[in-house]
C-alpha cells in the first residue's frame, strides 16, 4: 500500500493512509510523513494500536524528546501523560493531587512546550482509549490565523512580543508552582 495524504480542512490537517507508524518505518516514508506534516500541521493515523515503546520509537523520528518533571504524571518518563492514571501503579490519581492541578490545566487552550526558551517541534498524541463520545481535543493552526489576517492587521501586530507564563495559565486552575517547578 501506498502513503496517502488527504486534507482534512482547507487550512491544516490531514488524513494519512498506507503507512504502518507501528512499526519501523524507512527514511523515504518518513520523509513523505515529515513532508506531509510540514505542510498540514495536523497528521491524523487511524487505527494505529500504539504501545509506549512504538510511540517513542515513532516520536524519536522527529528529533530528541524533550521528557517531562515536576507534577507532571508522566515526570521521569519520555511522555507528557493526559490521563487520570498512575504511569508507574495503574491507579486512579486521587482528585487533589498535584498531578491532577496539572492535568486541569491541560484542558485550558494553550501550546505544548510553548513556555520553553526553544519550543518542541510537535507533540505525538495517542488515544488509547477512546470514550463513546466526548473527548474534548481542538486544535488550532496559529499559521492559518495568521494569513487570514489582512496586510493592515499583520503590520499591527509586526513588532508586538507575547510572552507565556506557565504559573499564570496554571494559577488558573489552582495549581501552586514550588521552587524546583
């Protein structure tokens, strides 16, 4: 089978068939992935069972991972775990524990690694359970806002400096940073 690419919308994202993410993948197909994300931002793969160790090993291909610390869940580990789940027990995360605030705070709009002095490249999401409905994940391309502005709103903004505080976005949702955070 062949790699597919499909458009979603007319501004970002994009379907990707006739490719297996699961196993390992030869530089000319990544070369067509990279090439497809490049351009449409988004990649959707569907019916792509993931484990942890094919997720690195497909995330890998995109640069060095960047890993996570702190109240992350997934902290000490190569993922930026979204789940209600102890990574290392299995366990429900009582509701008060730290690792929750952060979870909380992840359902606010904001851009992954965005707040670091050299951002990530991209972040590979997987759904390994998915419910029935619901799920609430949006995206949004910063560069399709931006060329959909006029040539007079692109010079307003030309010189402007937005600058991300992690604490403030965080402090939103009751989560208390510490000194080593």
């Amino acid at each position: 089978m062949t790699l597919s690419v499909t458009p979603i919308t007319p501004v970002f994202g994009a379907r990707i068939t006739g490719v297996d993410i699961t196993q390992p993948l030869d530089d000319a197909t990544f070369v067509e992935i990279r090439a497809a994300f490049d351009e449409h931002l988004i990649l959707l793969f569907s019916d792509q069972p993931m484990t942890d160790e094919t997720q690195i090993t497909f995330s890998e291909r995109f640069g060095r991972l960047e890993g996570s610390r702190g109240a992350n869940p997934g902290a000490g580990t190569a993922f930026a775990r979204q789940s209600n789940l102890d990574i290392k027990t299995g366990e429900v995360i009582p509701a008060d524990d730290r690792r929750m605030f952060y979870q909380k705070a992840n359902m606010l709009w904001h851009a992954d690694s965005s707040f670091k002095e050299t951002p990530s490249l991209c972040s590979v999401l997987t759904a390994r359970i998915v419910p029935p409905e619901g799920g609430a994940t949006e995206l949004a391309s910063t560069r399709a806002a931006y060329n959909s502005l006029s040539d007079v709103e692109k010079s307003e903004i030309e010189d402007l400096v937005v600058e991300y505080d992690l604490s403030y976005s965080r402090g939103l949702v009751g989560f208390e940073f510490t000194e080593k955070e």
